[in-house]
C-alpha cells in the first residue's frame, strides 16, 4: 500500500508541470521497435530494490534522503549499461523517497526515452529498429495507463525533465547543467537535438572536468561510428573514443566508459583496441545481461570466436535468471543474445550447437500481441531468422528441401527467408526451373513484407545472382552477384549482421561449383577480410589453391582452417587435405 501511494506521489509531480488526459486513442502499426528502449505501455512499477552487480556509481547529488541517493546512484549504473527499464524504476523509487529531488527526474528523462546510446545507432531505418520520426504527443493527447504514467515513454522522459527544471534551483550547479543538457534534448522546438545535447554536455565537461560521468556521457554521444564501405571513422567518432580513453585512463573501474568504449570500436578496423574494456566491463559488472553480451561483438569481429561464444551464452543465461524472476520481462533481448550466440557458432563451425540454441529460441512461442504485430526480435523470430541462417551457412540443401525443417510461419518476412533459402537449395541442386519459380514467389513476399525490406531485396538479388550464373550466363550472374555483395557491404553496421552470411561466401560457393577457380578464390579471400579467421573460407581456399596447383599454399591453407574450426563438428572437416 505505501509502494503505491509513493508512486501516486511521483506521478502527481510529474502532472503539476504538464496536463494530462485519460482517453486512449486506438492503436497503429509501428515501425520496428527499439530493443533498448522501454516499450510503449511496459513503463516500470514499483518498488525498487536495490541488486548486487549493477556495478558502483557514487555521483554527487543533491537529496534529503540517504536511501534514495541509493536509488539514484543505481540507476545512474543501470543507464551506463542501457538497462533502461530498471533505470527507469530505480529512478522512480527515488523521487518517491523524495519527491524535490531534481536529479530523480532528471533520471528518469535520461531511462525512460532509451536513447542514451551510441549516435550511430540513431542511423538506422526506423523500420529496423532505429529512431523513428513519430510526431510526439503533447501531454494533453497521451495515451495514459490507469495510474496516470503516459505510456509512450518519450511524454514520461519529457515530462520528467520538465519537472526537474521547476526544481533545478534548488540543486548544484553541477546538476543544474545536467538537468539543463537533458531539456536540450527533450525540446520540442529544436531542430537538432542530438547537436543542442552534445553542445551543453560540453559546457558542462568543460565546467567540471574532474567529473567522469560527464565526459563519459559525452563520449558516448559522439560516437557516430564508422562507414558501412571504408570502415573509416565519421566525423566525431575519434574524438569520442578519445574521450572515453582518457575516462579510463583517470579510472580504470569506470564500466561506464569501457561499455562505451566497446560501441567505439566495434564495426572499425581495429576491434582489438577494446580488449582491455571487454575484461573490464563484465567484471565491473557481472549482473547486467548486457554486460555480459558485450564483448562478444569485438571478440567475434576480431578473430576470437570462442571468447564470443562465451560471453553471448554467459549473457543469455543472465537474461534467463531475469526472466524467471519477472513474468512481465520481455525475451527479445534474450532472443539477440542467442541470436548472436548462433552467428557465432556458425562461425566456429558447429551446426549442432547452433541447432540446439535455434530450438531454445522458437521454444519461446508468441503472444497474441508479439503474433499480430510486425516486430522481428520476438526471440521466436529471431529463432526463426537464425535457423534458415544456420541451414544456408552450412549448406544443408537437402534438409532446406524438406518442407518439415523450416516451418511455415505466416508473416510476410518468416515466408521470404523461407522462400529465399529454398530458392538457394534448388540452384545449387541443379533444379533450375523450380529455383525460378521460387524467386518470382519471394518478389511477392518481399513487396508484402512491413519491416525493413533492406536485406531481402539484397537477398533477391543474390537468388537471381545464383540462379543466372548457375544457368550458364556467368558474366550477368556474376554481376548480380557484385550487385548484392556491395549493397550487403553498405548495409548500415549492425550486431549480429543484418544479412544471414556475406554474399561473397555464397559467391566463392557458386564459383566454386561452376569450376571457375580463380573468381572462387578472390570471392573467398574477400570473405576473410569481412569474417576474419573463417575456417569455411580456409577449407575452399584450399581446395580451390590446390585445383590451380598451388599445393604448398593449399596446404598451409587446410592447416589454418584445422585450427580456426578446432571445435567444429567432425564432419564437416575435409577428412584430407586437397592435392
């Protein structure tokens, strides 16, 4: 009962700065959902506890309550490891503990939106996740739960920062900045938000430059990744990863900046420059699944795919530990943890283990909700994606060919990759006439699909690349093939890819086929370049060295693939190298 008058409190607060109402506008179709970010209509309840792992913040703020600085100082931990929804609670407990706290609603702004995250990701198609230019609802037309919490969570983070400024005289200086950057974030009448945040997180960086969860906040935002192509940094990424740099360099138990750091590096050249934050992150902070998941995308970038393997199945066993504990917790992030965890058995070469995680993800059956909708990172549907993934990675043709191993799912996305797969398994089989028949049906699939339609007009355009060069108009087909290797190249970065595995790879496979050893083997050393230390690339490699009489390079070829896929299922080593 008094969790619930506190909470009553926190939302009359919010209600004195902004009106609300109480009428529901009928639901539409959105695009993709952001996994990070609270869901539409899941704002969190309380109480909050306070957890072991969440790692140690100790941010000076301004309260008179020793407890809820706990909770604040939570949060601020949570939001370094963009466990929103958990930020979002603990944020909430404190201003119920002290409903004149600033900084609490300054909190809950920073949580409650979810994009307190690496600009880069901000680049993305709304229809896949990234940020989507819905118009947002003034206070007065919200939708609202029957608490009065408006349920989109940009009106809570706008009406939370809106709250924190009428008290923003009674805090420091210092916080005054903070609460100050945040409303240049949330203001409506911007017309470049990110550039007005970024500018007063400078002012305050500059203003206190002893105080690292500034300058790490504004490293963190200026991380605009790098070119999808060239892999060269954007405009303001090197500074950002500076920045972050010199945060760990003043304090190395900063987890905060070392998780920055990760999404500094990752999708550039040089993944390596991030192991140290990689060791770091997880053992400042071992209970936070994402955490855990982190270093996986720089081990499985930078050729140490057994070090991913064990930080995405640490991650997913976390999640799970959550999920069991709370009936309400969503599983996509569970589904993208073994999502990656099966892209990274792919590339070890183990088709069984990638099964058996595919399995556990289709285990998770939809909801009534998740089913009408268009979201692809249900965990089933991630499950799903990974399984024609895994089927196609390891070729398994004849099993794609039996109806009973991909199950018919009826959305549009589920049947195109289906369809897209089959497609593959006819031409390579040499059914020609069939795999036609199935690319005129994935033209209609895709023209139906609601996601992002992105990747599968790349993956049309690699079945008719399969299909003509397999029909004996190599030359065109071989085009095609240029074609969708260079618009999967310049798919904007994402983890795990966007694309089931380069199309260079399904290149090398026809060229291979067709005999034509020399357009194998440049297709094959271009995949090493996008997935370094492929042990399916070293094996092709070999034989197509050893087919153009390079024995002694065919040979330390076989060897190098033997220690790449030293966990691989038995088989599916050449028992032999090539002569």
């Amino acid at each position: 009962m008094k969790s619930a008058i506190r909470w009553a409190c926190v939302l009359a607060a919010l209600a004195a700065t902004t009106p609300a109402t109480m009428q529901q506008p009928r639901a539409q179709q959105r695009p993709e959902p952001d996994m990070c970010a609270v869901p539409p209509g899941s704002q969190p309840l309380l109480p909050a506890k306070i957890l072991d792992g969440m790692g140690t913040t100790n941010m000076p703020v301004t309260t008179r309550s020793d407890q809820a600085r706990k909770f604040f100082n939570q949060g601020v931990s949570q939001v370094h490891s963009f466990w929103f929804l958990e930020a979002e609670r603990s944020f909430l407990q404190a201003a119920t503990l002290d409903p004149d706290m600033a900084m609490a609603y300054w909190g809950i702004a920073v949580s409650a939106a979810g994009d307190h995250r690496p600009t880069f990701q901000s680049f993305r198609d709304p229809m896949d996740g990234g940020r989507a230019n819905a118009p947002l609802p003034s206070s007065d037309a919200a939708q609202r739960t029957a608490n009065g919490a408006a349920i989109d969570p940009r009106v809570r983070a706008r009406e939370a920062i809106a709250k924190a400024m009428s008290l923003r005289d009674k805090v420091t200086p210092r916080e005054r900045l903070y609460i100050e950057s945040q409303a240049a974030r949330r203001n409506p009448d911007s017309k470049d938000t990110d550039a007005d945040y970024i500018k007063s997180l400078r002012t305050l960086a500059g203003a206190y430059p002893d105080d690292l969860e500034a300058r790490s906040f504004l490293g963190l935002m200026l991380l605009d990744g790098y070119d999808s192509v060239t892999r060269a940094p954007r405009a303001h990424t090197t500074e950002g990863t500076t920045l972050l740099q010199e945060v760990i360099a003043r304090n190395d138990n900063h987890f905060g900046a070392h998780h920055y750091l990760i999404h500094g590096w990752e999708g550039s050249t040089t993944p390596e420059r991030a192991w140290l934050s990689c060791r770091r992150y997880p053992a400042l902070v071992p209970n936070i699944p994402h955490a855990l998941h982190m270093p996986g995308h720089i081990y499985a970038q930078s050729d140490r795919i057994d070090d991913a393997i064990t930080s995405f199945a640490d991650a997913a066993d976390n999640e799970l530990k959550w999920m069991t504990a709370d009936v309400l917790y969503p599983n996509g992030h569970h589904g993208h943890n073994m999502h990656f965890l099966v892209h990274s058995l792919n590339l070890d070469g183990r088709f069984r283990d990638s099964m058996d995680r595919v399995r556990q993800m289709m285990a998770f059956k939809e909801t009534p909700r998740e089913r009408s909708g268009n979201s692809q990172r249900t965990a089933y549907r991630q499950g799903y994606y990974s399984l024609v993934k895994t089927l196609v990675r390891f070729e398994k043709w004849n099993l794609i060919l039996d109806p009973s191993t991909v199950p018919v799912y009826d959305k549009a996305e589920q049947h195109a990759w289906r369809t897209w797969a089959v497609g593959l398994a006819y031409a390579a089989s040499d059914k020609l006439d069939e795999a036609r028949t199935t690319l005129e049906t994935l033209k209609g699939h895709v023209n139906a699909s609601t996601a992002t339609k992105r990747p599968l007009l790349i993956a049309q355009l690699e079945l008719e690349a399969a299909i003509t060069s397999r029909g004996g108009d190599k030359a065109r087909g071989y085009e095609l093939y240029r074609q969708a290797a260079d618009q999967e190249v310049a798919l904007l970065y994402t983890e795990p890819p966007s694309y089931p595995r380069p199309v260079i790879e399904g290149w090398g496979e026809t060229a291979l086929a067709l005999g034509d050893y020399a357009a194998a083997e440049k297709a094959y050393r271009e995949a090493l370049t996008r997935e370094p230390g492929s042990g399916r690339a070293y094996f092709a490699l070999a034989t197509v060295l050893a087919a153009q009489n390079h024995a002694e390079a065919a040979k330390q070829m076989y060897e190098t693939g033997i220690r790449a896929w030293d966990k691989a299922d038995k088989e599916l080593i050449p028992n032999r190298q090539p002569h």
